[in-house]
C-alpha cells in the first residue's frame, strides 16, 4: 500500500483546515491529523512539558 502525506502551512485563518476537510473528503482512506488536537492533549494532560519561562509553542 503506497502512504503518502500532505503537509499545509500557512498563516493563521488562511483555510489549511477548510482545504485539508475539503480533500479528505476527495481521498479515500484519508484521515486529517490537525496539531491543534495534540497541543491541546499535551498540554492539558502532559504539564511538565510545557516551558517554565517563555512562550508555550506547543
């Protein structure tokens, strides 16, 4: 099975969510993986990981 993957960026609320829910739709078998979900798992259940001084670019 060959995988590929799509990588977007861009500046904040320049449409990579709404293009990559617009081409999950297109590909079959296709999931989004959106970091925004993950910042806020790390963040929310991992707390010795964020920066004791400076910003939290997680």
């Amino acid at each position: 099975m060959k995988r590929l993957l799509i990588i977007t960026v861009g500046k904040t609320h320049s449409g990579k969510t709404t293009f990559a829910g617009a081409l999950e739709k297109e590909l079959n078998h296709s999931i989004v993986v959106d970091q925004d979900n993950h910042a806020e798992f790390i963040n929310l259940f991992y707390k010795k990981l964020q920066p004791k001084e400076g910003p939290n670019t997680l």
